[in-house]
C-alpha cells in the first residue's frame, strides 16, 4: 500500500491499515534501518500512571535517597 507525503509532511494511513486501530490517535514514530516505524500510543491522565511509574522506578533501582539528591541537585542556585 502506498501513502503519500503532503507538501505539509503529513501522511495518511491507508484504511486497509487504519481499521486494525480503532481507538488509536497518537502513534510513536521511529527511524529503524532506513524504515519509518509507528508504534500505536495511548495518551493517560498524569494520575492513572503513577502506579506505573512507581513499578519503573523500583525495576530501575532507583532509592529516596537518589531522588532527594536529584532534587536537591534540581533546586541549587545557578552561577
């Protein structure tokens, strides 16, 4: 299937393509080996993800400790 690059640089998507994702608006677009990639993404409140990125933080390692560092890093005065 072919789709076509506006003078706008927007594409559509086919609908032969579109109708495997109903409830999907935004897409992730990458660049792999010369190919564009669309990854279908679902946008979510701030609130709804907290827990998510409680889970991230623990698989990454990360203590209270390390974050107050940060923001205290975050919080010292620029020269």
């Amino acid at each position: 299937m072919l789709a076509k690059k506006t003078s706008k640089n927007q594409l559509t998507l086919p609908k032969e393509i579109i109708k495997d994702f109903p409830d999907v608006e935004y897409f992730d677009v990458t660049v792999k080996q010369s190919k564009i990639m669309l990854t279908p993404v679902k946008i979510s409140p701030v609130g709804a993800t907290l827990s998510g990125i409680r889970k991230k933080i623990k698989k990454l390692g990360i203590t209270d400790t390390d974050i107050s560092d940060a923001v205290e890093w975050a919080r010292q005065k620029r020269q």
